[in-house]
C-alpha cells in the first residue's frame, strides 16, 4: 500500500466517508466537515497510521494533502 493509499484510508475514517477521495491538491475547503476539530483528529489519527511526529510549524506549514505527501516521505513514513 502506498503512502496516499493509507492517507486516504485515514482521511476516510476521520470523515466517517467510505467513498472519499482526496488529491495531492485537496485542501480543507475541499472536505465537507474538515474543520479544527477534524483537523486535530486527522494530524492525530495520521501520526498513529504512519508512527511519526509533526510540530507545530509542520502542521501549519501544510496547505494541501501533497504537503503532507511530502512531509510524510521526509520522516522516512511508510504505510
């Protein structure tokens, strides 16, 4: 399974939507109930998926799914 295999997987348990489908370029305004709340459950949920540690200033580096693409890559992530 790759990487964005098992973000959208993430994406779709945090969002409660089995038939979700997220892009290199979704951001949050492209996600029905992707709101502060979510967003803390998505970052937590992909920290557990992927066993890595964001900071602060990574977490609000991120504009987009590709940015955690890349990041997720940078840690060294595998899914």
């Amino acid at each position: 399974m790759s990487i964005e295999e098992r973000v959208l997987e993430v994406f779709r348990d945090v969002f409660d939507d089995p038939n979700l489908q997220v892009t290199a370029e979704t951001n949050a305004s492209h996600v029905d109930d992707w709101d502060s709340f979510n967003h803390i459950n998505l970052i937590v949920s992909l920290e557990e998926a992927f066993d890595v540690k964001f900071s602060t200033q990574e977490i609000g580096s991120m504009t987009c799914v590709g940015d955690l693409y890349t990041l997720l890559r940078e840690k060294g992530a595998t899914a």
